[in-house]
C-alpha cells in the first residue's frame, strides 16, 4: 500500500502553517518597501492642501463623534467601578490622579487608536484595494503617476496630523466622563477630582501622547493604505484586505504603546 | 517604427503564460490579438505597457508614452470626468504645472470631442453608460499624445451597435494620432472594421499571424475552429 503523504492532516497542517508565515513575512515586506516608497515621494511633494483637508475631513466627520464616545465610554465605565471602592477605603482624593494617568498614558490613545482602525483603516483599506481589483491603480501606473505617491500621500499625512487632535480631545472628553461617573456613583465633588487630576499629570506625559499619537496615526494609515494596494482577486480580495490592515493596524499599535510604556514610562 | 516584439516570455508560478512570441506592428497600424480566455492576451498588453516585467526576450518601441485602454475602463470613480481625463497632465511628475487651468480645460473640451461626449467635464464615472465610460477612458489614455495604444477588449460588454461606435474611434484615434495600435477582442466584427493584421495566441504561442481576410479564408484547424467558433479542434479549453 502507497502512502500519500500529502493527503495527511499533518502535512496539511503544516502547509497551512508554511502559507500563513508565507503571507505574512510578505505583507511585512511590502509595508516596510511601500513605507520607504511613501516617505521617498515626500521629496517631490505634490499633494495639495485640498487632498489633505478632504482626508481630514474624514477623521473629524465622520469618526470623530463615535471615537469620542468610545473613549468617554470608557472612562465612565473605569470611574464607576474604581470610584466607589477608593471613597470607601480613603482613595477619594487620588481618583482624578488615576484617571487622568490611565486616560493620557494608556486609555485614549489606544481606544482612539481602536475606533479609528475600525472606521478610517477599514475604509482606506476597501477604498484602495477596491481601485486595485478595478484596475484603477494599473490605470494610474499606466499614466505613469506613481500610485503610492498619489495615494498614500494625502491619507498619511492626515492620518498623522489629525490624530493627536483626536487623541487629546478624547482624553479630555474621558477624564471629564470619569468625573461625572465619579460624581454620581460616589458623591466625589468634582473639586477634589479635579484637583488631584494634577498630581497624576506632567507635561511630560503629554509629550508622550502626542508622541504616541502622531506614530498611531502613521501607522494605520500605512498599514491600511499597503494592505489595501496588496489586493487581488476581485470582491473577495477587498473583504480579505480589509480584514487584514484591520488585524495588522490592531497589532501594530499595540507594539507600539508596548514600545512607548517601556521606553518612556519604566 | 512603433512597436516590435521579440521572442517574449513570461511565466507565473512556474506556469508558462509567454511562449517566445513575436510580432511588429507599424505607426499608424492596427493589430489585434485573439484567443482562448486564459491564453495571455491581456499578459501581451501588461507587458508592453510595464505593468508587468518580462522574463526574457526584446520589446522595443519607438520612444514616447504607451496609453492602455483597461478591460472594464477603470476609471477614476472619485474624480469627476475633467479630473478622469487630465489626470496625468495634473499628477504626472514631468508634466505637473506645466498647464494653466485654462489650458487643461481646452484639452480635456478636444479630447472629449474626439470621442464625441463634450460637455460631460462635470459628470462622475457612476452617471456614465458603459460605452461612454469607455470612450472617456479613451480620451483619457490619448491625453499625453502617446505613440503606442493598447485597448484590452474595448467592446466586450456593449450591444452591437455601441461596438461599432466604439470600433470607429479606435480607427479615428489611430488616424489622428499616427499611433501603433494593439487591440485584444473576441469579435470578428472588430477585427474586420479595425486592424490591419491579426495574431492569435493559444497556450501562449502564435498559431496565426495574417491580415483578417487571411484570418477567414486560411484553413489551418486554429482559424476554422475560431472564425467558426466550434468545440472541435485543437484549441482545448479547460
Ligand atoms: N498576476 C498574475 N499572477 C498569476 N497568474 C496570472 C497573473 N496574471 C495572469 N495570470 C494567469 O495568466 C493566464 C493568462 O491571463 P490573461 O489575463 O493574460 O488572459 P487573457 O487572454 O487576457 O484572458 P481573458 O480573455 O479572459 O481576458 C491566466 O491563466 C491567468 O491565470
Ligand atoms: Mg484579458
């Protein structure tokens, strides 16, 4: 009797594992390799502010009120169940403090950083790979425009500009939420939030933010537009390049808070 | 001298596409390509247009730009039909700035009456039929005055009618600007009222290459089974 070792579940088990590396080492390539194509278009700039507002204009319209409400949420929600324990046991007085420190270090950048994957990198991503499966980024080669600069371009640099504006304006929207919540649930006065809210804060934290922002920003908007321009095969290959830049956008940002909480905070 | 193709090969995971083909085409002349579905012909065009690399042999041109009309027209649907046409004239690197707002308007108003649809600067992709849709990707590939034309399959998709139109501005652009054209189709109909010569591919080689009377009165098994479109014959499909 003949053994067909390709009909065995470990050897097909195994090829799944060998694809999956496969795909992604290449998708790495390719972002790293479209990253430097990107950052080598900026030499000849030639987006107007007109691409770039309209890019904007799609952070602040249409996601700003859904990530503001993430974020706030989820203030609200820490606030209400640490409030009540910290009065009881005397922490009253530190709950601005920790507030303020989980919302500016941690919590509204990364939420921020959630909400905007799940509505700008989908989005860039279905756009883009949508216009590869059409044959629209052939077309823009064929005219000799290069797509990554035409594309990227205007999206990257929204993306990097308009997310410390996101980031900040939840994070103050969340550690105000956190203050109602402390309110209503443990009759905190909202001086003693607030006063203890400085404790917590340096400017240095703020830097951070920021930091972190700018490279969130950055980060989605790449990995979307790359995954999206990586497409092939028709519908399916939008649904499958969506779903990645989201994946890959949610890992990506994760590493980098890891980077950030060691670098500056340990 | 146009475009001269030597010994072309191309392969796609180890799957040979190109088979070592050549053909010429002359300014001012028109060839088609035809065959199976699958037999390359749109691999042909992405070549000459550098949308893919070849593995080996020569294809040599003339100098200046290759415009390629797309399969489904490709447009820009963002952009609006003015955007669409003066794309390159507005993104390209060398020719960026080089046209005043009115100067692109005139050309894109010529263009656009060269494929018969003036006044439409203003409309978007979506608001467009199929067959303008085309004739707008057209007028946009012909925008940097190109020496070289490619149209993947202009009139798939049309009623007979729009494909006539079609194939008459396929000759009148070929007239106006003296280019070598390379027309991928199916029908017989295009072939007759557009090209010049005709070369059909099977398994990634040339198994006819003549005029398109010669297409229809040879009686090798490939041109029987094609001009009479039968199941029976050499050309198998899988
Ligand atoms: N980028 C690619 N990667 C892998 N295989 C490819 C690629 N492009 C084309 N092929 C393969 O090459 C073969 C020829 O494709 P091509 O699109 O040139 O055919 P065609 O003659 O234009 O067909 P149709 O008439 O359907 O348009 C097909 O079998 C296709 O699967
Ligand atoms: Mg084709």
């Amino acid at each position: 009797m003949k053994i067909y070792y390709q009909n065995t579940y470990t050897y097909k088990f195994l090829k799944l594992i060998a694809h999956q590396v496969k795909d992604f080492l290449s998708t790495l390539g390719d972002i790293i390799i479209y990253g430097l194509e990107f950052l080598k278009g900026l030499k000849h700039f030639n987006t107007t502010p007109k691409d770039i507002i309209e890019q904007c204009s799609r952070f602040a319209v249409s996601s700003l009120p859904i990530t503001l409400t993430i974020v706030c949420m989820t203030s609200i929600i820490i606030s209400m169940q640490v409030a009540e324990e910290m009065v009881k046991h005397g922490g009253g007085n530190f709950i601005g403090m920790l507030m303020a420190i989980l919302t500016v270090r941690e919590e509204g950048a990364i939420m921020s950083g959630f909400a905007i994957i799940s509505m700008i990198g989908s989005s860039l991503a279905s756009e883009i790979a949508t216009m590869k499966v059409t044959e629209q980024i052939d077309a823009i080669s064929v005219l000799k425009v290069n797509p990554v600069h035409y594309l990227f371009t205007p999206r990257i640099i929204a993306g990097t500009i308009m997310m410390p504006f996101v980031v900040i304006l939840a994070s103050t929207l969340g550690i105000i939420g956190g203050a109602i919540a402390a309110n209503i649930t443990s009759e905190l006065p909202y001086k003693a939030y607030f006063d203890s809210v400085w404790f917590g804060l340096s400017l240095k934290d703020l830097y951070v933010c920021i930091l972190k922002s700018i490279s969130f920003g950055f980060a989605i908007t790449l990995i979307s537009c790359c995954c999206g321009l990586i497409a092939k095969d028709g519908a399916k290959g939008v649904g499958i390049a969506t779903t990645k830049a989201v994946v890959w956008s949610f890992v990506s940002i994760v590493i980098i808070d890891l980077i950030f909480a060691t670098a500056f905070f340990y | 001298m146009g475009i001269e193709v030597k010994n072309l090969k191309k392969s796609f995971d180890n799957k040979t596409i190109i088979d070592d083909i050549s053909f010429k085409v002359d300014d001012g002349r028109i060839l088609s390509i035809v065959g199976f579905s699958g037999s390359g012909k749109s691999t042909v065009l992405k070549l000459i247009s550098g949308l893919l690399e070849k593995d080996s042999g020569e294809i040599i041109t003339s100098g200046g730009d290759v415009a390629m009309v797309f399969q489904y027209s490709a447009l820009f649907d963002s952009l609006n039909v003015f955007d669409n046409i003066s794309f390159a004239l507005q993104e390209r690197k060398d020719l960026r700035n080089k046209y005043t707002r009115k100067e692109l308007e005139k050309i894109v108003a010529e263009k656009l009456e060269l494929v018969g649809l003036s006044g439409i600067e203003e409309k978007f992709p979506s608001e467009l039929s199929g067959g303008m849709q085309k004739r707008v990707s057209f007028a946009r590939a012909i925008v940097t005055e190109p020496k070289i034309i490619l149209y993947d399959e202009p009139t798939a998709g049309l009623d007979p009618i729009s494909s006539t139109l079609i194939e008459d501005y396929i000759v009148r652009l070929k007239n106006e600007t003296n280019a070598a054209s390379i027309v991928v189709t199916h029908q017989m109909s295009t072939i007759r009222r557009t090209s010049d010569s005709v070369l059909m591919l099977y398994n990634g080689k040339v198994v006819f290459e003549g005029t398109p009377d010669e297409l229809c009165l040879e009686n090798t098994d490939y041109t029987k089974q094609f001009v009479n479109a039968t199941i029976d014959g050499p050309m198998k499909m899988n």
